[in-house]
C-alpha cells in the first residue's frame, strides 16, 4: 500500500513522484473522488494513466468497511494508493485503520510524502519549534476541562480547528491557557488568502468573534517552566487562598494548575497533604 500526501492548497506543490503515483495506480482510495479528479485535470494527469485507475471512496463514514476491501486487495498483491482531500492521509483524515491493519497482516506499507498543515503552520507560527505535539480537533464537548488538562504542556501544541467553532474554541483555551498565553491562528495556509495572525489568545479569541473562513490551524505556545513554582507549599498555599476568597477547593486546584501550569494531580496532592 502507499499513502500519498496532497497539497494542502496550491497545486503548484505536488512533486513529481506524487503524479507519477497517480497516472500509475490501479486501485486509488480517496477520501473525495470528486476532489481528487478535480486536482488530476488541473494537473494535466490521467488517474491510472492510459489504462485508468479504479477509484473508490474511502472516507470517515466507510473506512472501516473499505478498509476491510482494500486489504482484501493488497493481500492479493494489487497495490492501493490513499490519498485525502489535502495533506498526508491518517493525519486527522482516513488512513489509519488501513494502515494499522497492515502492519497487523504483514502488508508492506510505504509513502509518497506531501505537506502538512501541522508543520506549515508550526514554523510560521514565531513560536518555539524544537518541541511540539499535535492534538487535532479539540473535542466538541468539555472544550475547557480539556484546555485545562493541557495547561502544563511545555511544547508548541497544533490544533486543527472549523471556522464556525473557531471563536469558542479561543475563548475556552483563553480561559483554559490563560488569555495571555501566545498563540498564532493559520488561515488557508498556502493558498490565495493565506494568513497568519499572531497574538495573545485573549487578542485572538475577540478577533476571531467576527467571520473568519477557510481552513483553520491553531498553535499555541507551551507554558513557560521558569515562571512555575513548582514545592508542594507554593501549590498548596495557592489552593488555600483562593478557598478563602470563596472557592470551592475542587475550582481552586483547577484554577491553580491552569495559572501555574502544574499538573491537576501535582495541585491535589500538594493541598491534600
């Protein structure tokens, strides 16, 4: 099997190998077929070449029942070529399941590498680039529990975001990351209209209030170890105070690790002492 990576915007960035791959293949999975031939005809490329390709659909709703296919395929000895809309497949898009399914049976897998909004978005964040996780899109429910969670981070965190849940999605890593917490949001990272916005979270969450569109990467710096007081009695004479000033103790040690960037469970122990 070969995964194949797309362009994340401009055509202009597919390398050779990858339309070789393409006007070579047999059997090509793709997330849309109908995107897919888009880019073949702008290429100036025949899918499958003079013999043509098969091309199926292969996307979240029917991965699992076209994994199954497609290694029914590859485990006759006929090759499959994956691609997604843009970007390397498996990376937020269909993917991994073949792939996993794969190494389980004994199917070599190998990749045409292409661009990814990950890394495009990293390096022209300004922000630190030597340490850095990808977390995808954040969850639809418990948005702040889950910035909360990810407040002691130390490494540049990528986030894939839409346009429409854009607005929130800043405000609840304000509330969660601190809104002074510095951020960059990436707009249609490569294409016509590209545009990076970097700005405190705080500055971002009220500009992103209006209409924003188009493909939305969001990177935000990891938390500074050298501002964390990090002794048991520091955390627990932080818990402390905020318990005076009326909080629950459970809202305080949130509050704590948010603002410090300690590990919930760090704060807990600290004020159960």
């Amino acid at each position: 099997m070969t995964l194949a990576g797309l362009p994340i915007g401009n055509g202009d960035d597919a390398p050779p190998r990858l339309l070789r791959a393409l006007e070579g293949a047999r059997t090509i999975a793709a997330e849309d077929t109908r995107r897919l031939r888009r880019f073949a005809a702008r290429a100036g490329l025949r899918l499958g070449g003079d013999a043509g390709a098969r091309v199926v659909s292969y996307y979240d709703a029917n991965e699992a029942r076209r994994a199954e296919e497609l290694l029914g395929e590859l485990k006759a000895g006929r090759d499959v070529l994956v691609v997604t809309d843009a970007g390397m497949p498996g990376v937020s898009d269909p993917g991994y399941r073949l792939v996993a399914a794969c190494a389980e049976a004994g199917v070599p897998v190998t990749s045409v590498p292409g661009p990814t909004a990950v890394t495009t978005a990293l390096v022209l964040s300004g922000l630190p680039t030597d340490r850095f996780c990808f977390e995808g899109f954040a969850p639809r429910k418990g948005r702040r529990a889950y910035f909360a969670d990810l407040a002691a981070e130390r490494r540049t965190m990528v986030f894939f975001e839409s346009p429409h849940r854009l607005a929130d999605t800043l405000a609840a890593m304000a509330e969660g990351f601190g809104a002074d917490r510095r951020a960059a949001v990436c707009r249609e990272l490569t294409k016509t209209y590209e545009e990076v916005r970097r700005a405190p979270l705080g500055d971002l969450a009220e500009w992103a209030s209006g209409e924003v569109r188009g493909e939305i990467t969001v990177v935000v710096a990891g938390v500074s170890p050298a501002a964390v007081p990090r002794t048991p009695e520091d955390l627990a004479a932080a818990v402390a105070e905020r318990e005076a000033g009326g909080a629950s103790r459970k809202d305080a040690i949130r509050e704590v690790a948010r603002e410090l960037g300690v590990p919930k469970r760090e704060v807990y122990d600290a004020a159960h002492r």
